[in-house]
C-alpha cells in the first residue's frame, strides 16, 4: 500500500472551505482529514482556521517561560556579580541596589520572551522545513492550495472533489 | 556560591552609606583647607605635577581647557566695581572631593572608579573606557580626561624632564580618566612601612605632595578618625560632620559663625574635604 | 483621493514590488554612491580620532561630552517610530500600516545600529569597549550594573537583536514569494535560505500568527523602556538641566516625533525610487503626517513643561541653565529648536499640505533637524553652566572631526537602508494583500447589507 500527494489549486477561500468540508466528511483509505490534509494560503487568513478546526498553538508557552527565565537569570546573575564582585561601595549605594537591577531584569525578562518565543515559533511551526513533496509558487501569490495524502486508490475520487469545487489545477505526485 | 553569598551577607549588601554605614577603620582619608591661609602660590599644582606624573600640555591645550591638573587653584572677583578688583580676588584650591557617597561611582559602566574601605573614591586606569560619564555626573569637575597619548606626545616631558618622573605612579595613555588620588601612593607606602610594626599610621607620617609643599600650611591632610589627627580635631573645631547633608550648626537659629564649610553638600555627594571660609578681606 | 485599488491582482502586487528589488530608478544609484562619500567622509574622521585621541573632536573639561552623545539619542529616538508602526498600530488592527510598516522596521533597526556606532565612537578607548559587556571572566570581574549606560548597552542590545528577528519573522512569508519567483544567482541562495522552507501552510500562519503578536506585544513596552533609559542617562545624573523627573516621557516622544518625521522623508524618497506609487499611496501619507502632527504637539506640551517645572521649582541652577539656553552661545540654536520643533509642525495641520509632497519633504526634513537640534540643547548646554562656577564662561565648540563623524553617520545609514531596500521587498506582499482582502470583503458585506450608498468609501 503506498501513499500519494495531491495538491488542488483554488482561486478563493470559499471553494476550499467546501473542498475541506466535504473531505471531512468522506472516509477514504488512508486519509485522515486531520492529519493528512493542509491547507496552503498566500496570506495569513482566520477562516482557514475556522473551518480547519481548533488546532493548538503552544508558542505563548514558550513566550511564558523565556521570559520568565530571562528575568530571573537576569537578577541573580546581576545581584550575584554585585556580591561576588569585590563587594565595593558605589556612590553610597547598597552594593546590591534594587532600581538598576530591576531595569536590567526588566530588559532581559523582554530579551529571554523575544528569543524563546522565535525559538517556539520555529519549533511549532517546524521550521526550517524540509520542501513538501508537491508546492506551486501560485500559493504564495494568489491561489489556495489543498494538499492531500491519501492511498493511491483514493486519488480518483479525490480528484473528483477538487474539479467538483472548480480547482484551477491538480497535481499528483508521480508512482513510485 | 553566589546566592550562598548573597543570603548570608543580605544585610551588609543593603545599606547605604554613608548614613546607615559604620565609619571607614582604621583609616577615614580626609582633608581640610584653610582658604585664610591660602595665598594662591600655586605650589600645590605644581607639586602635584611632579609627584603624579601630570602630562604638561602646552599653552594652547591649556586654553582649550584640555589641562590635566589635578589641583587648580581657582581665582574669583568680587562684583562690587572696586577700583582694584584684585583687592578680592579669592583663590580656592580644587581637587578630588574623594566623596563618600559620589556620584562619579554609581555612572560608570565598567566599575573603574570605586569606593575604597579608607574612603577614597580610586580610579582604576586599566579598567578605564572612556566614557567620561563619571566626569560629566561630577558636580566638581575635578576629574580629566586623556584627551590625547601625552606620554608619546612631544614636549609634555621634555627629555631632560623624563628623569624627574615619579617611578611610583603609572603613565596614564589615552582616553582614560584620572584625577587626584590623595597620593595614594603615599598613603599605601606608609601602610606597608608601619604594617612591620605592627600599629597604624600615625598622624603626619603621611603627607599629599600639595599639603608637604604648601608654604602656609593651608592643606591639612589626615585619617579623620583617629581623634589626634589635626584633620579630625579641625573638623571637630568647625563641626562639619561627614555623614550629614547639612551641618547641624547651620541649622541652629541665627546660624553659625564658623567657617567651616563644604562644596555642595546639599547634593549629598560627602564630600571629604572641609572649607574653612576666608576671613580677611583682600588677597595678599 | 486615490487608495490602493481593493481589486488590485495579488499577482501584480508580486510583480510589482518583485520589480522593485531589480531596477529602481537611477536616483537610486546617486543616493548609495552620494551615502557612500558621506560614510567615507566619517570613517576618515573616526580613524584619525581613533588613532590620535578624542582631543581632535575638540572637547575638552568641562565639556566632556558633544555631538555624540546628541546624536546618539537622535538615532535611537529615530527608530522608535519603526516599532509604533509596526507593533502598535498592528495591535490596534490599523491597516494602512501595512504597505509602509516594513520600511519603517527597517529604519528602527539601522538607525539602531547607527546608535551603537556612536556609543564606540565617543569613548575614548574603543578597543577596550568589550569591558563593558557582562562576560563571564577568570578575575570574576563584572561591568557596574548601576550604571545608565550600562542599561543603555542592555536596552539597546534587547531592542537591536528584538527588531531584527521581528523584522526577518514578518518577512519569512515574502521572502518566500521571492524565493518562489527569482531563480537565478546569490539572490535564489539568499532567500531559499532565509524562508526557511516556508508554504504558507495553515499550521505555518497559525503559529506565525500568534508569535509575531506575542513579539509586537513586547516591542511596545520595549520601545517605551529604552528611550525611558536613554534620558535616565541624563536625568539620573544631578546635573541642573538633566535631572528632571519628566525626561523619560518627554525623550519617548521626541523619539516618537522624530521618527515619523524620518518615515514621511523615506516614504516620499522610496515611493519615487521604487516606484511604489500604487501602494505607498497619498492616503497612507495623509495618516501618517496627521501622526505625525499630534506627536509634535505632545512634544510640544512637554516640553514647555519642563520649561515650567524648572522654572517655577525655585532651582536656581536649573533656572540659570535654562536662562543660559535662551540668552547664552547656545542661544540660537534653542531658539531654532523650538521654532522648528512647535512652530513648523503647525503647517501639516493644513489638509492642503497633508497630501502636498515638496513641502513633506521640505517640513519632514526640517523637523528633525529641530529634534537633532534638540537633542544637541540637552547635552550640550548643562555642561557650559553647570554648578561649578569656574566651569561657566569656557565656550567650546566641535571640532570639524567631530562635524564629519556625525555627518557620516547619515552616509551610514542611508546606506544600509537603502541596500536593504534593494535587496529585500520593502513593501509587504503578503500583508497588502491581506489587506486589500479585508477591505474587499468589507465591501461586499456592505453591499450585501445595503448601506454602501449611506456609509460610503471614505470610512478609511
């Protein structure tokens, strides 16, 4: 049993909420429409995600503990040095004074949030990616893409549904 | 371990000085200068010069205010449309307040200018950037500024001059900041030179070169808890208190008649060298 | 007036400003060659202060600091108006950022980087300037976390390394788009590299969605924060004239100001460069230079009230210093400042010169030399009359050295910029058609309604 890539090109939002709507509904072998169906859009678009269904986006966690660690390394690390640094006196100040450190836990607490959430957004996100078997560079200028990955036997039908819904152009992954 | 460190030592690392503080021991540098006595000589500059290695710049750096003395005497005219405004020219020696709390200390980015256990304010040349923020946060403006590489600069020490360099002090190279230091080159041989002996320094084993110098005895430099010190006793005479904003006597109704005083305390840097105000009128 | 057309082809908005990375007009080539003499003209002056000493910039005890530093704050408040447009007015789902906000990122990061540039140049030991950085040492010997510069070394490393990922993660999706259409040389290299594989697919934009929110989100209080620093630099010192409680926000919106007024000059030279005619549209403009106008009258309004606290506050140094200001050597140039930092601004209140290019430019141009200017009236002036008397009545003036370091800095950055602009889209694709699609649909949903005949189009 060998599984094949297919990708539809269509020219607006609607069609592919139609398309999505009914994969969701048809059981086909091999299919998931969970796991085996993405949708590829030129912009960023929050019906695709209506109609795609709740999925999680977990890089404000990310976000959370970076910052978080951040600010505290920032403030033990500054209070520490203080102490350990000769312990000196400056300009009557207590030698570990709160306002500076404060200012500086501040800084690397966005510092820490800023870094670990890239860092979140590249692995949530998977990237950097390695190519998808099938891509057209109409995505990323005006057309909507749904790429499927399905039994070979299922691309008849498949095929079917996206010229149902007006798809400007199929592509198939080769056979193997 | 740091944290371990910073646990233990909570308390000394909190508190402020130097009005929570316990005073500096055994030693607490200090100065006072009796602007009576002060005939505006210049020796004082000048001795520093020799004893500090001070690069000589030139007349026309000089004029560009780039001079590096470390003392300056300065001069001040009454306003009063006098016939001979000379008459009241006032001169007022002005070094490095070595103050308690200076504002100097907490500005500088890398740590090169810190408070010492005998209350100094030092000056790490080495560690020194350049920013110059310690000298623009400085109300006094006694610190200078290398402006340019003096040791290699032609005529600062002019060759037979070269000889007279004091062994004991750096050459300070461009883009560092220095000022006076209280001879701490003195103070620190003297330390070790009694260390054998097991005491302290006693009052007067130690002179700056502009006190050693100064023909009317008008600088009085020494360890200002050592109640037999000079130092102490003149400031205990002026009741001028290191660790206040404001002298209590000053406070009292009517004021003070002592002369005691010093250079902006109210900005609450502490200074460490008491003023005692002019008391005759004209200036020689 | 005319706005981008709603029903403009996404593929020509590709095309178009594809068009710009390969062949701007020939005004291009005369600016990098005219930026790359006046950088020339800066490095010969730093490297001769480099090897000679800070002396040749004519400072001197007690004017330890000059044009520098002024032109430090200048360039960081220049770069705040990158992150307003971008973060704040992204947060506020005000769309007519989109088509500029790009270039004007592009503007915080290098203004920032001109920024640093000063900071070395103004110490007098560069080559010892890694003192300053917290580095893990065998002597255990750390910088003085007290210090304002420190903090300012810290902020604007936070804020330089924040920009520049917010920056290049709004730009992964149309670097894509340049990924997908140019084919040939270091460029296909380049962003085949840089898009990092993106498709555009759901999972893609659902996380990239919420990051670049969650980074615009801390860029606002970012932005605010550093410029609060820079003028902690001065208002945590004790000098008169710098230690006032208002400087903070006052140096926010001063950045603030400036920065905008930067935008409208670069909007204006990009828009002809580049030809980006159809989307960096009058209308676009028009909103920016209204923006533009309320930040200088809160400028204004803070800063006569820092004239006023100083001088109903019964601080005689503070008082003197201010007098100084207005009737001292520096007079004219206070004069000049706040002639063109209040006065001037008043003409973009006029809906005929909102639109009208030559006077932007012109007006645009003016203004920062005021907030330069400005900027130069903080350093320079409390050192002249501070509160040591025998430092008053010593008038120093920067030396050419010094002149031509600052001059070279706009070689500096117009040279950055414009090569970024070159060889990245400066207009956002992806986001001018989110967009257009936005008001399409808005449109059709009027429509559909029936009120399009009440509402009209001028809702925007």
């Amino acid at each position: 049993m060998s599984k094949r890539h297919l990708l539809a090109l269509f020219s607006n939002f609607d069609e592919a909420e139609a398309v999505v709507k009914e994969l969701r509904k048809i059981s086909l072998k091999g299919f998931d429409a969970d796991k085996d169906m993405i949708v590829k859009s030129p912009i960023e678009h929050p019906e695709v995600e209506e109609f795609l269904g709740d999925k999680p986006v977990r890089v404000q966690w990310f976000t959370l503990g970076g910052a978080l660690t951040g600010g505290l390394l920032a403030f033990f690390l500054i209070s520490g040095a203080q102490g350990n640094f000769f312990a000196q006196l400056k300009g009557g100040k207590p030698v570990v004074p709160f306002p500076p450190n404060f200012v500086l836990t501040y800084e690397m607490f966005i510092l820490g949030g800023v870094y670990i959430s890239v860092l979140g957004f590249l692995i949530c996100a998977g990237l950097p990616a390695r190519r998808s078997p099938l891509y057209s560079a109409k995505v990323s200028e005006d057309q909507i893409g749904i790429l499927v990955q399905a039994d070979e036997t299922a691309s008849g039908t498949l095929r079917s549904i996206f010229t149902k819904h007006q798809a400007l152009e199929i592509q198939e992954e080769a056979g193997k | 371990m740091s944290v371990t460190n910073l646990l233990e030592n909570w308390s000394d690392f909190r508190h402020k000085h130097p009005v929570e503080d316990v005073p500096h021991d055994p030693y607490k540098w200090a100065m006072s200068i009796d602007m009576d006595a002060c005939t505006g000589c210049n020796a004082c500059s000048v001795a520093c010069y020799a004893e500090n290695n001070l690069p000589v710049v030139g007349k026309e750096k000089y004029a560009h205010g780039q001079a590096m003395h470390w003392i300056r005497i300065e001069r001040y005219w009454p306003e009063d449309d006098r016939e001979f405004p000379d008459q009241g020219a006032q001169f007022l020696p002005m070094m490095c307040q070595q103050c308690e709390a200076a504002p100097c200390e907490t500005v500088c980015p890398v740590g090169a200018t810190n408070h010492t256990a005998d209350g100094l304010n030092s000056q790490i040349y080495n560690r020194c950037i350049g920013s110059r923020y310690c000298s623009a946060n400085c109300p006094f403006k006694v610190r200078y500024f290398n402006w340019y590489d003096y040791p290699t600069t032609e005529n600062v020490w002019p060759a037979e001059m070269v000889q007279q360099l004091n062994p004991d002090i750096t050459l300070r190279s461009k883009g560092v900041m220095e000022k006076c230091t209280f001879c701490i080159q003195r103070i620190r041989a003297g330390e070790r030179s009694v260390k054998n002996e097991g005491r302290i320094l006693r009052d007067g084993e130690v002179q700056t070169a502009c006190q050693q110098v100064c023909p009317t005895n008008a600088i009085t430099f020494g360890n200002l808890i050592d109640p037999d010190s000079k130092v102490h006793q003149k400031w205990k005479a002026q009741r001028v208190e290191l660790d206040v904003d404001e002298q209590v006597k000053d406070k009292e109704e009517g004021g003070s008649e002592l002369r005691g005083y010093r250079i902006l305390e109210e900005l609450r840097p502490y200074p460490s060298v008491m003023y005692m105000e002019r008391v005759r009128e004209s200036a020689i | 007036m005319k706005d981008i057309r709603e029903d403009i082809a996404w593929a020509k908005i590709n095309n178009d400003v594809l068009k710009s990375l390969e062949s701007p007009r020939k005004l291009f080539w005369v600016i990098i060659i005219c930026a790359l003499g006046v950088f020339g003209i800066g490095v010969g002056c730093e490297v001769y202060q480099y090897s000679t000493g800070l002396g040749v910039a004519n400072m001197d005890n007690p004017h330890v600091w000059g044009l520098y530093i002024a032109s430090f704050i200048f360039w960081i408040g220049m770069s705040h108006s990158g992150t307003l447009l971008s973060a704040i007015l992204h947060l506020m789902h005000a769309d007519w950022r989109k088509p500029i906000y790009r270039f004007a990122e592009a503007m915080t990061t290098f203004s920032l980087m001109t920024a640093g540039l000063f900071v070395a140049v103004h110490l007098g030991r560069l080559w010892q300037l890694y003192y300053a950085l917290p580095y893990p040492n065998e002597r255990g010997i750390w910088p003085n976390f007290q210090s304002p510069l420190l903090w300012d070394a810290m902020a604007i490393f936070t804020y330089l390394s924040s920009s520049i990922l917010f920056l290049y993660v709004g730009m992964i999706p149309d670097l894509a788009i340049c990924r997908d259409n140019i084919h040939t040389g270091w460029r296909k290299k380049l962003y085949t590299l840089l898009s990092l594989g993106w498709e555009g697919t759901d999972r893609l934009w659902r996380n990239f969605r919420v990051t670049y929110l969650t980074i615009a989100c801390f860029l606002i209080p970012l932005a605010v924060s550093v410029h609060s620093i820079v003028a902690s630099d001065f208002a945590m010192s004790q000098q008169p004239g710098w230690h006032i409680t208002s400087f903070p926000p006052y140096f926010v919106a001063g950045a603030l100001y400036s920065g905008c007024a930067a935008i409208i000059t670069l909007f204006i030279i990009l828009r002809y460069v580049f030809k980006f005619e159809e989307y960096m549209t009058l209308s676009i403009l028009k909103k920016t230079v209204r923006l533009t106008f309320a930040i200088s009258m809160v400028w204004t309004y803070l800063n006569l009230i820092e004239y006023a606290t100083v001088w109903y506050s019964h601080d005689e140094v503070a008082k003197a210093v201010l007098l100084q200001k207005a009737t001292g050597p520096y007079a004219p140039f206070w004069w000049m400042m706040n002639f063109l930092g209040s006065i001037v601004p008043l003409v973009l209140a006029f809906k005929r010169f909102q639109t009208h290019i030559p006077v932007l430019l012109t007006v645009s141009l003016l203004l920062n030399v005021g907030m330069w200017l400005e900027r130069w009236m903080i350093v320079a002036p409390t050192f002249s009359h501070g509160y040591y008397p025998w430092t008053w009545d010593h008038d120093q003036w920067p030396s050419l050295v010094q002149w031509g370091i600052v001059f070279g800095s706009f070689g500096w950055f117009t040279l950055l910029f414009m090569v970024f602009c070159k060889v990245f889209p400066s207009v956002s694709m992806y986001e001018v058609k989110e967009m257009v699609y936005h008001r399409s649909q808005a449109t059709k949903k009027l429509e559909a309604t029936g009120k399009m005949a009440t509402a009209g189009k001028g809702a925007h």
